[in-house]
C-alpha cells in the first residue's frame, strides 16, 4: 500500500505543513511517556519539513475521519539508506494495523528511490515497537558507535537490495 491508498477509513498521505503539530504532539507524547524525549529529537520535532522533507526524506501520517491517528518519517541516511523514525500511533488506535501500515509506507518509499537498506535505532523500553520491526523482517545488528540518541540501545537493519 503506499501514500494516499487507504485501508478501512484509514488513509495513509505524506506530510503537509497543516499537520505539523500533530506530528509533533504525536511524538512527543509517546517519547515523553517512555523517558526518551532528549535534545535530539527536537530538530525532527520542531522542524519536521526542514531536517526530514526537505533533505529529501518523508513523513507519512494515518488519517482517520479528518484526525491523524499515526506517523511515521522515513530520513535520508548516509550512502543508500532510510532511517525508519518517529513511528506513532495514537493511544485510541492502537492494535488496528497502524503502525505496520505507516512502517511499511516507509519500506516502500525506500524502495522507490533505490535504498539498499531501512535502519532504525530504538530503545528496549519499546517492545511492541520491536516485535513489529522484527515481524516485519529487520534483523537486530551492532549499535552504531554514534546512533544519534543518547538513549539508543537498539539498532536493526532491513536489507532491500543486496548488492
């Protein structure tokens, strides 16, 4: 499925400015409620066109009856990579298929401009996060020595294209 194809009444559309700040209040409620909110997310959160759209990556975001309900950032990484990030569902959406849909949203848009991979850093703390990355196909790999959050201790790795 890929950008503005829905399923049930939920619509998957890119990023447009008007949902900048459910983008943002989207995020930071759920990194708040794990303790993981720090300095690093902020540029993504207060600025999400200029360090994620604007670099050429996406946000994609689930919208229900006028009210997006999920997001979810495909990022620009080094060489032909995609940093899966900033994935969300809200609390009242939950256990729908959201989350898988907004992540697969990314691994097609990785596709379409030729990744080789989608990477992703995350935290132990988020279980159901890595079961889904995990049944999903991403394979848990190393940690980076400079995974640009402090509070990453998880990295995963989806190989699209082997080369």
């Amino acid at each position: 499925m890929t950008a503005n194809e829905s399923i049930g009444k939920i619509s998957i559309v890119p990023f447009e400015d008007r949902y900048r700040q459910d983008f943002t209040t989207l995020n930071r409620e759920w990194l708040e409620s794990f303790g993981l909110l720090e300095d690093a997310d902020e540029k993504h959160l207060s600025f999400p066109r200029e360090s994620i759209i604007d670099p050429g990556g996406q946000i994609f975001l689930a919208v229900e009856n006028g009210a997006v309900v999920g997001t979810c950032a495909a990022i620009l990484g080094n060489g032909p990579t995609v940093e899966i990030a900033k994935l969300v569902t809200a609390p009242l959406a939950r256990r729908r298929g959201i989350g898988r849909l907004l992540a697969q949203t990314v691994i097609d848009y990785a596709g379409g401009i030729g990744a080789k991979k989608v990477v992703l850093v995350s935290n132990t703390k988020l279980k159901s996060a890595l079961g889904l990355y995990a049944s999903m196909g991403f394979v848990h790999q190393p940690l980076p020595a400079q995974p640009g959050y402090a509070s990453a201790d998880v990295y995963m790795e989806l190989v699209l294209f082997a080369h």
